[in-house]
C-alpha cells in the first residue's frame, strides 16, 4: 500500500473551516475519535478523514484501578496530566478493543492514529517526572512468566533485570499495536496505521524512549505505517528547529518497512500474523521470543526498500518558525499534521506560509523518491 503525503491540522474540524483548507494545500484532517461530525465535514470537501485513537489513557480520577503502579507500591505520581495505564486491567483493554471495532464498522477513515500507545508518565514537558511502572502483583506476575524470571519487589527488578524488563514492556505494548492493527487491516484494508510518539532519540534521558515509555520502534514498525513524533516544542521546552534535527537524525534508529507493493503486503501481513508467536498475550519465555523478534526484523530487513514513514505532529503554538524549519530538513516528513492547526487557515498570511512550507516537503519528497 502506497502510503499517501497527507497535510492538514488536528482537530475537529467545521464544514466552512474544511473549504479552507483544500484552498491553502491540506488534504487531510485529523481528529478525536469516531467524530460522526468531522466525517461529514471531510466527505463534503473531499478531505482525508483521519482518527486519532486514544489507547492506554483514562481519567484516573473516575477509574483509579487503571493507575500504574510505582517502585514504591503507591500509584505513580502524577499533576495534570498523564498517560498509560496498568496493561493488567483486562476490562479496560476489552473496552479499547469494542470501541475501536466499533468504529471499524461504521466509518471508513483514511487513517487511524493510536494514541498514548505507552506506559506511564507524560513527555510534553520541560521537565518530565520519568518513573518506573508498573508493579502491581499482576504486572510483575506477567513479566516473571514472560521471561522465566523470578523476581519478587520493583527494586530487585530494576537492580537484577533492568534489561529483560524494558524489553517486556516495549514488547507487551508492541503486541497490542499488532492487536489493533490486525484489527484495522481486517476491516479497512486501505486504511493508513499511525502511531503518536514521544518524540525522544533512544538516547536521551538514559533512554526514557523505551525505558519508561516502552516504545520500540523496530517491535513497532511491522504494525504501524507511520510514526508521528509530537514536536510540541514551546511545550517541551524545546527550539523550533527540533523538528528539522528529528527528521534528520530518524534515519538512524527507525527501521525499514516493508508494506509497500502487494507482495509486500502480503509478506508484512504473514509478518504480524507471527509476530503474534512471539508477542502473545501469555508470552512465557520473553527474552529468547525477543531475540527471534529481532531475527524478524533482520530478515525483514534485507528484503525491503523503503523506510517506515515519520510524519511529524506540529503544535500551532510554535507557528510559523517551527514549521519553516520542518520544511528545511534534508529528510521530509512525510506529510505534516499541526494540533490546533485550524487557526492557521483563518488568516491568509498564514494559511500562505502553509501552503509554501508545505509545497516544499512535497517537492523534497518527489525528489527524494525519484532518486530512490
Ligand atoms: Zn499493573
């Protein structure tokens, strides 16, 4: 499957708003959920309508049995906001599942972004409170039957196993990305499979990326088309340049797909049919399935020519630089989305700036390509 450049803002969009956005280059929309609205609004302009689902986040306030667990056996700390859940309350990731399918069989998106696709904690922010989780009795049961270890308290895992159990995590969080992209592919064939990210290298923060947040882009790749890092920078804290230096130095650490022609696509299928053999939800020998894991990929590896797509995710707070500087990076994003980006399409000075920072990914993209 072709994996389409599409440009446009995240939110719910209106019907006069989506007319203004095809006249300054957007294609495509993204918004909250299952949006019967948004849908309409979309199909009425010939706008790509795409999902953002929210995954492992809840109002803990209402469901406080879906809090994590932290070294100390409290739950973890958190102010105003936070996301991941503990992975052990089934109901809630039943809930997850039939909401999901729900919306497989009445809508047809483009595209559906999972969100807070993660453990627990918060990254959109200068300084993130980076904990460990989760060690509720079932968490710890899981990890010590996934991988053969026996290990009883939060700081013998840490101290002993560190490794095995940053490695559980990624893969407990990478099996419900297949899950839900099985789901998708079963129902919507053409439909694009997007994940948010939090938006670190695996180095930074002593490797917070898959430490804390368990996100493994290599155990994710075969699940999901595109990777969508949220470059927030005003609210990380961050220069509007971040976005330029991520897109040049993903090359490095994001791994070749392999879901591009219909051969492919078989194969990428066949791929995450077995990837359930080692990432099952009972996995009871966790460190040798991940090294098969990885023989996966390799393999995948050798036979494929393109990498997985990074889409970048702008805040409209940091318009226009950081989107000019996105629009510099020698490696495009591939395709754009802008939070709270309607704005942007309000005002023709705006909206004009859009339009040229967007017309030149799109150049830097076809000649990239052509060079392939
Ligand atoms: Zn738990």
């Amino acid at each position: 499957m072709a994996i389409p450049l599409l440009f446009g803002p995240y939110g719910v969009p209106t019907s006069d708003g989506v007319d203004q956005f095809a006249t300054y280059g957007a294609n495509a929309v993204w918004f909250h959920g299952f949006n019967s609205q948004a849908f309409e609004a979309c199909e009425a302009s010939h706008i790509a309508a795409c999902v953002e689902f929210r995954t492992f986040r809840a109002d803990f306030s209402k469901h406080p049995e879906l809090m994590p667990t932290g070294v100390d056996g409290l739950p973890i700390r958190y102010e105003r906001l936070v996301q991941g859940v503990c992975l052990s309350q089934r109901p809630f990731l039943e809930e997850i599942e039939a909401t999901l399918l729900d919306g497989l069989r009445s809508f047809r998106p483009a595209g559906i972004w999972f969100d807070y696709l993660t453990y627990g904690g918060w990254f959109e922010t200068p300084n993130p409170d980076l904990q460990q989780s989760c060690f509720c009795p079932k968490c710890i049961a899981e990890f010590n039957e996934a991988t053969g270890i026996d290990a009883a308290t939060p700081a013998e895992i840490l101290g002993t196993y560190l490794d095995a159990w940053t490695q559980h995590k990624c893969e407990r969080v990478a099996k419900y990305a297949a899950r839900y992209a099985a789901l998708v592919r079963t129902h919507l064939p053409e439909c694009i499979v997007g994940a948010y990210m939090c938006p670190w290298t695996p180095g930074e923060y002593d490797g917070a990326l898959r430490r804390i947040f368990a996100q493994d882009y290599a155990l994710l790749a075969p699940a999901i088309d595109v990777f969508t890092p949220l470059i927030y920078a005003k609210k990380s804290g961050r220069t509007s340049t971040w976005g330029r230096e991520l897109l040049d130095q993903m090359n490095s650490y994001v791994p070749w797909e392999s879901r591009t022609g219909v051969r492919r696509s078989q194969r990428g299928r066949r791929l995450l049919g077995r990837m359930d053999s080692f990432v099952p939800l009972q996995s009871r020998t966790g460190v040798r399935r991940s090294q098969g894991g990885r023989r996966l990929l390799d393999r995948k590896d050798s036979s494929v020519r393109q990498r997985s797509k990074v889409q970048l995710i702008l805040d409209v707070l940091d318009f226009p630089d950081s989107l000019i500087a996105t629009s510099e990076a020698a490696t495009p994003s591939w395709g754009l989305q802008m939070f709270g980006g309607a704005q942007v399409f309000e005002d023709p000075e705006a909206a004009g700036i859009f339009r040229s920072a967007i017309d030149r990914i799109r150049q830097a993209a076809a000649s990239q390509h052509a060079s392939a």
